[in-house]
C-alpha cells in the first residue's frame, strides 16, 4: 500500500523536475542565441512607408546606422535629452538662416548628435543619401563654439555615453537574475517538500532470511532492489532530499562568486541617477545674450562634473559580477557635491583660526 502511494508521488515529481530543467534549459538557448519568444513584434509598415530621401538630418543619421536599436533601448533616451541641450546650445548662437531640423551635417556632429549605439561618433549616410548631403551642405559656414558651450556638450555627451555603459551592464545580466532566481525557488520548494515527506514514510526492515538471500544475489538484483524494491520510496525520498538541499545550499553559496543580482542593482541605480543629473544639466542652460552663447553657473557645473566621476565609477561591468567590486566608495577619494561642504586644503585650515588661550600667567614671587 505504501509503494502504491509513493511511486506515483515520487514519478510526479520528477515530472515536476523535468519540466522545471526544461524550461530553465529553453531560457538559456534562447539567452545563448539572442532568441527572444516573448519579444512584442515591431511595426515595420511605418518604416516602409517613409519617403525614401527624408529631408530631417536626424532621420539621415539614423537611417545610416549598420544596426538598428530596439524600441526599448537607453540609446533613444540618451540621445533625446543630449538632443534638447544641443538644440538649446544652437540656438543660443541666433542663426536665423539654419532649420533646427535640417542643420548642416558638420553642424550635426559638432553637436555631438551622432552618437551611435556603440557608443562612437560617427555619422554614415546611406547609399546614395551621402550625394544629396553633400550637395546640401556644401556651402555652409563653420559653427563657432565658445568654450562654455563645449563643456556642456562634452558633459551631456559624457552623462548619455555613460547610460549606454549602465543600461548595457544592467541588461546583460537580466536573464541569468532571472534564471537563478527560478531555479532556486523551484529548488527550495521541492526540498521542503520531499524533506517533508521523509518524516511521514518509513523504511521497510527485511527479515533475516531476506536478507541473506539478497545478500547472494548478483549487483543486478541488488541494484534493482535498491531502486524499485520494498521501501524504495522511503530510499528515493530520502535521497531526493539531501540532494535537493545540498543542490539549495550550493545555490546560495554560488552568490559568493557569482552575483548578477548585484551588478543588476548597482547599474540600475546608477541609470536612474545620471537620467536625473541629465535633466539638472538640460534645465539650466541659459543663453547669453551679449556673447549668443550658452551660459551655466560655474558652481553647477564642478558639482555636475564631480558627480559624473561618482556614478561613472559605480558602473560594473558584465564581469563585475564575478569579483567583490569595492562600490561603496571606501576606496574611492572624498568628493564634496556642495560647494558649502569644500574647505580649504589639508595644510591651510587652521590657519585663520583663533588658538586656544593658553593657561594663565601665574603671579610673580615677591
């Protein structure tokens, strides 16, 4: 009666189990080869549709690129906010004779707008658009950048190159996150569940004569007693849960050498911090109007620049995952983000300071 129960139970789970190694073992082929089947489709009727000669130098620029990037991807974001500073930037500079939209090709670049996927700057046309843009442009003046301007491009184009690098670092180590944490809840629950039922099954005890018999058995016959014989269930439970353990135990210790959840967080709040000092930087542009230039509180900036340095050096890289990274700072030089809070160097405070008043002169002997 008790076998009868057991087996079932026992085929059941292990039913469970395949189909658990087989979906992790799908996620990892589909990871293994860039196969996404749950990806939404995207609409390619509107790209078809496009006139084949579009007049933006946006869409020239885009149209360029070797490799498309995704909907989703940080690249669309990264450009749009540089996109806002750099047109704030060429408009400071009052050329009534330019569109904003269709801006000469060197203006373009000396902008910092070709910023491709990759992270490089370079702007390709497509076959047979690299004519009309010449032609366009050939008689175009050069864009004159005063150095405060250069320093806010250069800024921007360093906050966007660094989410490039963040979301990249985050992204690549979605799917292991994900695999990992599927695995060991799959894992935790059948250890509980088949520890569990070691302490509800018993083992059945042979009497003496069944086993000397079986001890004269061939290997064949003891090694199918051991697996389909009286009280197996209680033998295959009972492995089942110290191997499920040690496999549980063994999850949890691989955190101590491979950790993608942690380099998942820490670029991610990395991301969620440099969008936000973008949009600092692309709400304080001003322009000059005496010098047509853009114009930005100094004090700002040496916060923004220090702060740049911070986050970049918190960014991991996919490989971060295997080391115990020190991105606490505790190795990392002190870096004031106030102005308030930057003193004077080490051998200079003090010095303007009061001293203490020394103890009192005693009276003189008489």
């Amino acid at each position: 009666m008790q076998n009868r129960f057991v087996r079932p139970l026992i085929l059941s789970v292990i039913g469970i189990v395949l189909v658990a190694v087989l979906i992790v073992g799908t996620l990892f082929v589909a990871n293994r080869y860039a196969v996404q089947p749950f990806a939404p489709k995207t609409d390619t009727s509107s790209t078809a549709g496009q006139a084949k000669t579009p007049q933006q130098t946006e869409a020239y620029f885009t149209n360029g690129l070797k490799s498309q990037a995704s909907a989703t991807d940080e690249w669309w974001g990264a450009r749009s906010d540089h996109r806002l500073l750099a047109y704030a930037v060429f408009s400071c500079k009052k050329l009534s004779d330019v569109v904003l939209d269709a801006m000469p090709r060197q203006y373009f670049s000396a902008l910092l707008l070709d910023l491709a996927p990759s992270g490089n700057h370079v702007f390709v046309a497509k076959e047979g658009e690299e004519a009309l843009l010449a032609t366009r442009d050939k008689d175009v003046k050069p864009l004159v950048l005063t150095g405060t301007d250069q320093d806010l491009l250069s800024l921007s184009d360093s906050i966007a190159r660094a989410r490039l690098s963040a979301a990249d670092g985050a992204n690549s180590n979605v799917p292991w996150v994900q695999r990992l944490g599927v695995t060991t809840l799959i894992i935790s629950a059948l250890a509980t569940l088949f520890v569990t039922l070691q302490g509800k099954t018993r083992a059945v005890e042979l009497s003496d004569e069944d086993k000397k018999t079986l001890d004269k058995s061939s290997i064949g016959v003891r090694f199918s007693y051991a697996l389909w014989g009286p009280g197996s269930g209680f033998r295959w439970v009972a492995f089942l849960a110290i191997a499920l353990s040690i496999t549980g135990t063994s999850l949890t210790g691989l955190k101590q050498v491979y950790d993608p959840t942690r380099i998942l967080t820490q670029n991610t709040r990395a991301l969620l911090d440099l969008r936000q000092l973008h949009q600092e930087v692309i709400l304080s542009v001003k322009c000059d109007a005496k010098e047509s230039r853009a114009a930005v509180d100094s004090n700002k900036m040496t916060d923004w620049i220090n702060a740049i340095r911070r986050i970049r050096a918190t960014i991991l890289p996919e490989y971060g995952a295997y080391a115990n990274l020190d991105v606490g700072g505790s190795s990392q030089r002190f870096e004031p983000t106030s102005n308030q809070s930057r003193g004077a160097p080490a051998e200079t405070q003090g010095q303007d300071q009061t001293a203490p008043a020394g103890p009192p002169t005693p009276p003189a002997n008489k």
